[in-house]
C-alpha cells in the first residue's frame, strides 16, 4: 500500500517536526523527526506499508506528528488498509 498526502504550514514561522510517531514494523513514513516546513510551504508525507510484514485482514494504525505548533502541537492521521493475498 501507498498513500500520500499533503502537509501545509499556513503559519508565519517554520514548523519543526518534533517526532513522528506510529506501531507497525511495516510501515514507512517520509516525514522524520527533524523536518522543517517552511512558513507558507507544502510538503508531500508519503506512507509505504510492507504488506508482507502483515497479517491477512483489515491493518489499522494512526500517524502522530508532533510540531512545535503552539496552537496544535499534535497531529492524528488513521490509516487503514486490507491485506490480501
């Protein structure tokens, strides 16, 4: 499985990406703990699931970006996928 999405600091300053955090051993995530967003840039998280590290059925795991947003300084993304052979 891949997705994408896009991650728009709208602010006046730099985000700084504290960490980013997840449980699966199968997944990949470009964004890394140290990333800076400029203010006004857009930035692409690409998400990479090895679905050969995964039981067969239904794979569930939430994405938290931790910033140094004062107003929002986590983020939630729920990832879903089915597993098939």
């Amino acid at each position: 499985m891949d997705a994408s999405l896009t991650l728009a600091n709208n602010g006046e300053s730099d985000l700084i990406i504290r960490a980013v955090e997840w449980q699966s051993k199968a997944l990949e995530c470009s964004l890394k703990a140290g990333d800076i967003v400029k203010a006004g840039q857009k930035v692409t998280l690409k998400f990479t699931l090895d679905s050969s590290q995964c039981d067969y059925d239904l794979w569930v795991d939430r994405v938290r970006i931790i910033t140094n947003d004062v107003q929002h300084p986590m983020q939630s993304i729920r990832l879903t996928g089915v597993v098939v052979e």
